[in-house]
C-alpha cells in the first residue's frame, strides 16, 4: 500500500526534492494508483471514503520574520515554522475563480474548497488531527481539497484530479510560503482484516528543497459488524482476563502471605521488589490494552469515522495511533510476563545461577554506567556536528543519539556514516570503537564472567546436594487442594515425620 503511492515510475516519493518533483507526484502517480481500479493499490485493497490534500502555507514575508541582525532595515523574510499564529488565512482569489464552477462534480467535495482557510476547529470536526514531520508537528488547519474514491465514474474523477492539479499549479496554490502538503486517505485489505491509514507529508524548507516522509498504519476494529475474527478475539482476550484476575487476587496474595510469614509482617518487600512489580504491572498494562481495544477504539467518534467515511472525509490517524499503543503495551507485558517465567523458574539450579549473576553484574555495573553516560553524550554532541549536513538521521541531537545506540548493536543500516570523507570520520569512528567496544561492552562481560564465577562456587560443588524433591515441587507448584489430591495418588512422595517414626 506504501509503495503504489510512493515508488512512481516519473518520480518516487522519498526522491522529491523540489515543488517541480512535487507537483510531477501529485498529477502523475496519485490519480494513477488511487482512480484506476485495475492499479495495484486497488486490486487487492477497498479505497473507500475520501482522499485529501491540504497546503500548510505561512503568511506573506515581513520584517518581523527576520531573524538575522545585521540585514538591512527594509528587508522582509519568510517563516520558517507553521502554526495557527504564523498561518495565512486570506482567500485564494486566483484558485477561486477557477473552483467556482466545478465544486461538487466528478467527485470534487462541495464542502472543502482549495481556495478557502480550513481553521483547527473545523478540521478536527473532520476527525484531522496534527501532524508530526521532520522539521516540525503541523496543525490540522490550512487549504483543503477532497476527492471521492468511490465515485460511479472513477474515469471522470481521475481526470478532474488531473486537471485540478494543473489548474493549482498554474495558480501558484504551492509557493515560496508553503511549509508543507499532505495527502492522506483510508483503505480496507479483507485479506488480513486491517484497515490502513496512509500519510504522505511534504515539508517545503525556506531555501526550497522538499524533504518527504511517509507513514502508513494500521488498525482494526475488533467488535465491528460482529464479524467471525473479532469475536475470537474477543474470546482471546477474556480468557486473558481472567488469567488477569488470577494473578491479581491469587498470586498476588500468595505472595503477600509468604512474605509475611518469611519476613514477620514486611509485606511490602514483595510489592517494592522486582517480582511484586512485574505482577503489578502486568495487571495494569493488561487492563490498558484492553480498555484501548474494547473502549477506546469504539467510541462515538471512532463509530462515526466508520459510519460517515464513505459520504465525506474522515480522518483516521487516532485509531491507528490508538493500534501502535496496544502493540507497544503487548511488547511490556511479554516483557513482564517472561520476568516472572524466570523468577518461577529459579528452582532449577542453572537459572538460578544465571538470574543471580545477572542481578548482582547488574547493579555492579550501573555505577560504571552512571559515569559513562556523560562521555556518551559528548559522542552524540560529537556526531551530531560532523554528520548532520550529511544525513538526516543525525539532524538533531535526539536523533543522533537514537542512530548511536543502533551503531553500538551493530545495525548495517548505519555503515554509511563510514562513507563520508572527512577526517574527523575517521578519528571519531576509531575513538568510539576503542571506547563503546574495548571498554564499555568488554567491562560488562568481564563482570558478568566474575560474578557467574562467584555464585557457581557460592551455591556448591554437587547440585544433587541441593535438588529438590518431588514432593517440595508439589508444595510449591500446587494450591493447597491440588496438592491434597496428588499426594493422595502418590502416598509415597509425601515425607515421613518424626512423630511417624
């Protein structure tokens, strides 16, 4: 769905530099993949709805653009940056009079009109919401134009969108002010039972060159039309609540009554230690991700967005964002969940080794940390300065932090930096070799090494010394009736008491 958008065969997407290749993308490839029912957008995909472009442009230049001192006093300047404050809001009277006579034909929206000043408040009644770039978050507000991508006669839309666009062109309706264009529009895949939100942003800089960015997401609605695999779901995920509402009310209070039996009372050694917090939090992740998917997700406005989407735009951003957030939520609890494996997974003797050498490495190696965490800093000051003319990755100083930590895990998409000729390349990459991987990476393993050591000698020699019995698995595995009952079907398990004797 990405690609039929962004890889055309006259300009590709990622490769737009200039209004020039802007325009060429917009009246060539576009109308191409989204009004033709034999593209490859549409075969496998259902557009439905409405597609929409808006321009972002700042007001005219002034003197009070101006950020440099020493200009002369009659000098004017653009604004760099778009907001609600900077935006200019006068009607396109050139775009006008063109739009008067076509508005609502051959798919054309009457109600967004290229030419008029669409504010916040009123984008976001069209469920529009800001935009994050590159350079910038944009506010939904700006001039708008809507196409129909269900329109009876596709032919006659994509042919009014062509003619559009040259029309907007020859009207200057992107201009030195511009700051950035934005298409976006909704599809179904049935296939995979995903809706997918598209979004392709053009962000125009003041010395006129084009930096592109795309993001195309997904969602689904679990509970819509009741269809056959949202209802598995459904039953997925109440089975996990009650596995929920098992942790919560069973394991947790198992764990406060052997605290208090182990400590005398200090219950909340448990709930301040790491096992105590990973039980909690995967209550509290779980309960989130389910609100996300059952409540938030089928809101009025959701509903509405669904409902209204085939009759004018809707934009379906919060949905997909709304999507990511239940992934991300998934990713801790698997997290959490797979902790709490291993701390049951300590009787054996192995894991617990391992689990013990990694707490104390740990918490040896954090000091260590806390004095390295200055110096890597000054390598992403570093490389921000040396890269950032050359890559956009290293264009701020958060960004160049994130591509540094991925050079450390070896990523290959970060050789390139090696490519630049520059001297202060190769003195840089040589310093932080020696400093990340000699003494950074190597110092963690030193201590890991060391404190396996100690603690292999620490729990002895023979582990046989040290097994458990099948009875103490029971013990600790079982509810007290569960153990009743197995113990019943093997008597012989149970220990002889001396009173026995």
């Amino acid at each position: 769905i990405h690609s039929a958008i962004a890889a055309g065969e006259d300009v590709k997407f990622m490769e737009i530099r200039d209004t020039d290749q802007t325009w060429r993308w917009l009246t060539d490839t576009v109308p191409h993949q989204l009004f033709r029912n034999t593209s490859s957008l549409r075969v496998t995909n259902y557009a439905l709805g409405w597609v929409r472009i808006s321009m972002r442009q700042g007001q005219a230049a002034s003197a009070e653009n101006c950020v440099q001192q020493d200009l002369p006093a009659d000098a004017e300047c653009l604004s760099a940056s778009y907001d609600d404050a900077s935006a200019d809001t006068a009607d396109l009277e050139q775009v006008k009079a063109y739009w008067s006579d076509i508005s609502g034909l051959d798919g054309r929206s009457n109600t967004t009109v290229p030419w008029k000043f669409t504010t916040a408040a009123e984008a976001d009644e069209d469920l529009m919401y800001d935009e994050s770039g590159t350079l910038q978050d944009y506010t939904p507000s700006g001039y708008m134009v809507d196409y129909d991508l269900q329109h009876p006669d596709l032919d006659a839309t994509r042919d009014a969108f062509v003619a559009d666009m040259i029309a907007l062109r020859n009207a200057s309706w992107i201009s030195a002010q511009t700051r950035a264009v934005q298409l976006d529009y909704l599809v179904y895949n049935p296939n995979y039972d995903y809706w997918v939100s598209s979004v392709f942003l053009l962000e125009f800089l003041l010395n006129g060159i084009v930096r592109p960015s795309a993001r195309t997401n997904v969602f689904r609605r679990v509970l819509y039309d009741d269809m056959e695999s949202g209802m598995n779901q459904l039953a997925l995920d109440v089975a996990r609540l009650v596995l929920i509402f098992l942790v919560l009310f069973y394991q947790v209070s198992w764990e406060l009554r052997y605290e208090r039996r182990k400590a005398g009372g200090a219950w909340w050694r448990y709930l301040l230690g790491s096992q105590g917090l990973a039980d909690l939090a995967i209550v509290g992740i779980y309960f989130a991700i389910f609100i996300q998917l059952y409540l938030k997700s089928h809101t009025e406005e959701a509903t509405e967005m669904i409902d209204t989407s085939s009759v004018e735009y809707r934009g379906s951003i919060f949905l997909t964002e709304i999507y990511q957030q239940v992934f991300v939520l998934e990713a801790f609890l698997l997290a959490c969940v797979a902790w709490r494996l291993f701390a049951f997974m300590k009787v054996n003797r192995q894991v617990f080794l391992l689990w013990n050498s990694l707490n104390v490495a740990l918490i040896k190696y954090v000091r260590f940390v806390m004095v390295f965490v200055p110096i890597l800093a000054g390598f992403v000051v570093v490389a921000h300065a040396i890269w950032r003319s050359h890559y956009t990755e290293f264009a701020t100083f958060w960004s160049s932090g994130t591509s540094l930590l991925m050079v450390m895990v070896g990523d290959d998409s970060t050789t390139h930096i090696g490519q630049v000729t520059r001297p202060a390349t190769i003195i840089y990459l040589q310093i932080f070799y020696m400093v990340i991987i000699v003494f950074f990476f190597n110092t963690w393993s030193a201590v890991l090494v060391q404190e396996y050591q100690k603690q292999r000698v620490a729990a002895g020699y023979r582990p046989k010394d040290y097994a458990w019995s099948e009875y103490q698995y029971v013990e600790w595995l079982l509810p007290s009736l569960l153990k009743k009952g197995y113990c019943k079907l093997r008597p012989s398990i149970v220990p002889i008491t001396d009173d026995e004797d």
